[in-house]
C-alpha cells in the first residue's frame, strides 16, 4: 500500500495523549493514527448493524413463546457443558 504523509494540527492535551499511548503501545505516530482510523471504521460498521437489527426487530419482534425456548434450550445447553 501506498504511503501518503499529511501534516496534522490537534490541541495540545490531544498530541500528549497520542503519545502516551504510542509509548505504551510502542507504536509510531503514523501507527496510532492508522489504529484509531481502523477502530472508528469498525465502530462504525457495528453501530450500523446494531441500528439495523433495532429495525428489524421494531418491524418483527419475538414472541414471548420463542424466547422461552430459547432460554429453555439455552439452559439445557449450559447444565450440559455442551457450550464448551
């Protein structure tokens, strides 16, 4: 992958936590940088998919009867030590 520099402007409480954190990671500017991008993306993704499945079930929520098999099952699955 290609490499781009770019110059950054931040408060100066922001710059003493980023390296802060890069001492204790023992990480480069440029890696604490590309580790926070890739954490927001993530972040991102999973509120869309928790903001998706809110919809969803808004549109079609469990019935009280499929639930509780769920809990039923659940509990004969954890008494067994299946789940291991």
């Amino acid at each position: 992958m290609k490499a781009v520099k770019f110059a950054v402007s931040m408060h100066e409480e922001d710059y003493k936590d980023l390296e802060a954190i890069r001492k204790e990671e023992k990480l480069s500017r440029s890696g604490v940088i590309a580790e926070a991008i890739r954490l927001l993306k993530e972040f991102r993704e999973k509120e869309k998919l928790v903001r998706q499945y809110e919809e969803g079930y808004k549109k079609m929520p469990e019935e009280l009867a499929n639930i509780k098999a769920w809990e039923r099952v659940s509990a004969e699955v954890f008494s067994k030590g299946e789940w291991q």
